[in-house]
C-alpha cells in the first residue's frame, strides 16, 4: 500500500505505470530466488542463520531505499507554454466570418 504513494510522490505520476513495472519485477525476482538462496544456505551449513541474516539485510536495504525516496523533492510538472499570439492577448488573426467560403459572410 505505502509503495505506490511513494513512488507517486518521489516520482510523479507521468510515468508511474512503467516505474511501478520495473519495481514489480525486480520484487517477483527477489520473491523466486529467495528461497532457492535461503535452501541453497541450508544445505551447504545445516542452519537457516545466515538466510534470516540476509532476509533481514534485504528488509534493511528496503528500509533505507523507502526512506530515501521519502526524502526526494516531489517532482515538479511545467506549465505548458502558450503560443505567442495567445501570450500576447491576440486570437485568431483572421476572424471566422471573414473568411471566404464560411456560412457568415
């Protein structure tokens, strides 16, 4: 719940989806190896020690990762920029009913 508002607010919402992506993969990739890791741990010392030592290093990790992106100034969206006739106050240069072929004239 608290990954999607973080990354809207460190990252904005321009490319959200494809930022939210990325994040879905790399999570699906640590949830697959994971456990292989942690069995390939098992196996060769007989001890889940060092596993919780490194499931509670990738906690960490993400700990600090969160908190760092809490930090991050929010990101600004520009205004677009108006066309110089419109800048100006000036509309169309030729008003619709003055020209030819229009139902108006």
């Amino acid at each position: 719940m608290i990954e999607p508002l973080l990354l809207t607010r460190s990252f904005g919402v321009a490319h959200f989806a494809s930022i939210l992506g990325v994040v879905a993969v790399v999570e699906t990739t640590g949830q697959i190896l994971s456990p292989t890791i942690a069995g390939a741990i098992f196996d060769a010392t007989g001890s889940y020690d060092w596993a919780l030592v490194m499931f509670s290093a990738a906690i960490g990790a993400s700990f600090v990762l969160f908190w760092v992106a809490s930090r991050l100034p929010r990101p600004v969206i520009p205004e677009p920029e108006l066309a110089p006739e419109t800048a100006a106050g000036l509309s169309d240069p030729a008003p619709r009913a003055a020209v030819e072929g229009t139902p108006d004239s």
